[in-house]
C-alpha cells in the first residue's frame, strides 16, 4: 500500500473511487443506475432545474444517456430501496440506513424541538393535528392538508406555510418520512409507513454511525483528509470523525498517506487512502458535472484535487456575474478543464451554452470532447439543436467542434427573456431550508 500520492495519483484515485474509470455502459438501466448510487453512497437533491434536476445529473455524468422515468421509478415508487434524509443535506439514502442518521435525528430534535418558546413549542398542537392526519389518511402533500391555521399565515422560509413547517420538523426528527414526489413536490408519512421495520426498530448508536459513516465516505473519496469525509455526511463533531477514522485505520480499512500539494499551516496535510482504492495508470473520462456531485460538492477538496475554484453564482447579480449562473465544471481525462454553463430552451428544443471557459492545462483534444458530451446532453434532453453564446473563452473552440451549432449573443434580448425565468435556488418544494 503506498504512503505517499502524487497530486494526479490522488485525482485518479478520487476520481475512480466516483466511478469514472471505467467505460460508461452500452445502455444503461436499473442496474446501472443502483451501481452508481452504491457507489456515491447519497445523491443530494436540489430544486435547480434550469438543464436538469440536479438529481439526475450524476446518474448522467457516469452512465450517460438513461431514463431519468427509470431513476423516478426507483426512487419514488412505493416501498422505494431509498428514501430521502438529510445525509449530505437533503439526499437520498438506502431506506435500510434509516437507523444510521438516528443520531442526526436526535441532533436536530433537540436543536429545534426542544427550545422553549421555539417554534415547533409554540406550535405543538397543530404539530400533534399534522401528525393525526397522516395517520388517518396515510401520504399526503402539504397542500391537501386543511387546517385554519394555514389561512394567512406563511413563515419566514421560501412562504412555507405553518403545515409545512410542521412536516418539515418532523420529517428531520424522523417521525415522518417522504413517501414520493408529485412533479417535485414532496408526499409525507409516518415513517412506519415507508421505513422497512427492520430499518425503523434498529436506531444505530452514535458512535457505530459515525464510525460507518467515516467508512462509507472514505471508500466514496477513495482518498481523503477528515474534512473531506465529514463534509461527506456534514458531521459537525470532528472529534468524532477523527476518532473513526484511527480506528478504521488500526483495523486495516484505511491507510495514512500525504498527498503532493495537500498542506495545512505550511505542513503535509493528514490523509487517509482506503484498501478498496486504486490508483490507475489512466483514467479517460468525460463528463458534465453538477454543483452538487460528490466529485465537486466540497469547494475545499475540489480546490486540492483540480486547482478548481467553484462557486456558484445562482445568488450573485448578473451583471457581476463571472463564469454564468448554473455554470457546471467539465471532467476530461483526469482534469477539471473547464465549465459551461447549460440552459434547456424547451419552447424551441434548444441545449444554450449561455457561457463555456477554459481552466488550466487542457488537452488538445478537449473541445472536440466536450462538443461530444453537449451533444450527448442535448439527446438526453430530447433537445433538438444546440446554441452557443459568444461568452467565455471557450465558445469558439466549442463552435468550431459544433458545426452544427448556431450561436447566440449572450447580451441579447433573446437571452435576456430566458433569463427571466430562472427558477430559485432552492424552493418550497425542495424543503431544503430548516436545517441549513
């Protein structure tokens, strides 16, 4: 086992960890698409759905083209292997884990449900009215829960009602669980009602979770410093993660290493490479990300890995904006090369490549590349043709891997009313906001 990694030893070893060493399949199906969440371990959600829903990129990123039909049936059907928690925020988990974030449970039953005078004391009988409904009436969106309480009364996130903040809490103390979507809106139940029993009656100790935890997201990272496998799962105790990570280390699993470049106060940082991991000679990937890919998620590691800074500028003004709104970095090879930001025109069947930039040391081969994924995208979308704006410096080289490609002047009038309908970060829907 090796103890030291050199900076592109450590991205390949990341990388093939995520799946990206190995060819994507010929078609890809259920099976495909569970290979590649075992892998992840989680797969974050999130209401952005200016290209598409952030769920289904990564399934894309490493199967490419799929059924995203086939992925809402394995995720939302009745007695769904997965459910949703809040894991690396909200995400979907195998419904058997259930018992392991039972301390997450606790955690946040006590932060929120303990207060006095907090909201969830205050609102303690329609709290106990929300959880007598879903027992008599079994699954349901907020919106067909009547209550007089709901009439004017909106909170302080997103306007969510005082229903939804209701289901909200006890959804994250995990008395309810989600039972489906509805297009993306949430159905909530009691979790006896969707959680096996054998995953509902088996809370896991704290320190056991953590501890398999820590083992799942270092096996995700292939290698990993303790920030990186407690962003993993936002575990807040890094005692704890320290603590697990020495004794998966005394009992074989993982492995201490430096890693060239990875440095903290000036020193080598401490990192930890797991026994599954490889280190291949190669890895020939390319791939669109999402923001919220394990690949990328944590900005800290993405910056170690790739010299990538990340941020998304869904937030920031346009006219300061640098890179785009929903900008999505670009894997070729073993490399972050580059991101372009994608826009779905339905109205006309248009992929927009409202912005593409270049980072550092790009192959020579990598607009032709990216023009290949974009039209993977584009086909996957069941968009008919493919525009490019003149922002950034990659449009050309991209325009001339396109032929086919008209272009777009991202300034226009034409871009400034689709712009218009960008949708917010992150919406009621999404229920993404009490436990941030």
């Amino acid at each position: 086992m090796k103890s030291s990694l050199s900076a592109t030893e450590a991205r390949r070893v990341s990388l093939a960890a995520q799946g990206f060493d190995r060819a994507r399949p010929a078609a890809a199906g259920t099976r495909q698409l569970n290979l590649a969440l075992a892998r992840m371990s989680t797969l974050q959600i999130d209401s952005v759905n200016v290209f598409a829903r952030s769920h289904y990129m990564p399934l894309f990123s490493r199967v490419g083209s799929y059924d995203t039909a086939a992925l809402d049936r394995l995720l939302f059907a009745r007695r769904s292997p997965y459910v949703e928690y809040w894991a690396h925020v909200a995400a979907f988990v195998p419904a058997a884990d259930w018992g392991l974030f039972h301390f997450r449970m606790q955690d946040l039953r006590a932060k929120y449900g303990s207060k006095p005078g907090g909201w969830f004391d205050t609102h303690r009988d329609l709290v106990d009215w929300v959880r007598a409904e879903l027992a008599d009436r079994g699954p349901l969106r907020p919106a067909q829960i009547e209550h007089d309480a709901k009439k004017g009364a909106r909170g302080p996130w997103w306007d969510w009602d005082v229903v939804k903040h209701a289901l909200e809490y006890l959804w994250l103390f995990g008395e309810v669980a989600i039972a489906g979507r509805r297009g993306f809106e949430r159905r909530y139940a009691l979790a006896e009602d969707v959680i096996p029993r054998e995953a509902l009656e088996a809370p896991v100790p704290r320190d056991e979770a953590v501890r398999e935890l820590v083992r799942r997201a270092a096996r995700a990272c292939g290698v990993s410093t303790a920030a990186d496998v407690a962003d993993y799962w936002r575990i807040a105790d890094r005692k704890a993660v320290t603590a697990a990570l020495h004794e998966l280390t005394d009992a074989g699993e993982l492995h201490p290493v430096t890693v060239e470049g990875w440095t903290t106060a000036g020193r080598p940082s401490r990192a930890w490479l797991h026994r599954d991991a490889t280190v291949p000679r190669r890895i020939d990937a390319a791939a669109i990300l999402t923001p919220f890919d394990p690949v990328v998620w944590f900005r800290d590691r993405a910056e170690r890995l790739f010299d990538f800074e990340y941020r998304i500028e869904i937030y920031t003004p346009a006219p300061q904006r640098r890179y785009g709104y929903y900008s999505l970095p670009v894997l070729i090879g073993d490399d972050i090369v580059g991101r372009v930001d994608l826009k779905a025109d339905r109205p006309a069947s248009r992929l927009l490549v409202q912005s593409a930039w270049w980072e550092h040391g790009r192959p020579a081969e990598a607009a032709a590349r990216l023009a290949d994924e974009l039209r993977l995208a584009a086909a996957w979308q069941e968009l008919e043709t493919i525009s490019i704006s003149h922002w950034g410096d990659a449009t050309d080289d991209l325009a001339r891997a396109l032929p086919e490609a008209t272009r777009h002047e991202s300034g226009s009038r034409e871009a400034v009313a689709l712009a218009a309908d960008e949708p917010d970060g992150l919406d009621a829907a999404g229920g993404d906001g009490l436990a941030s």
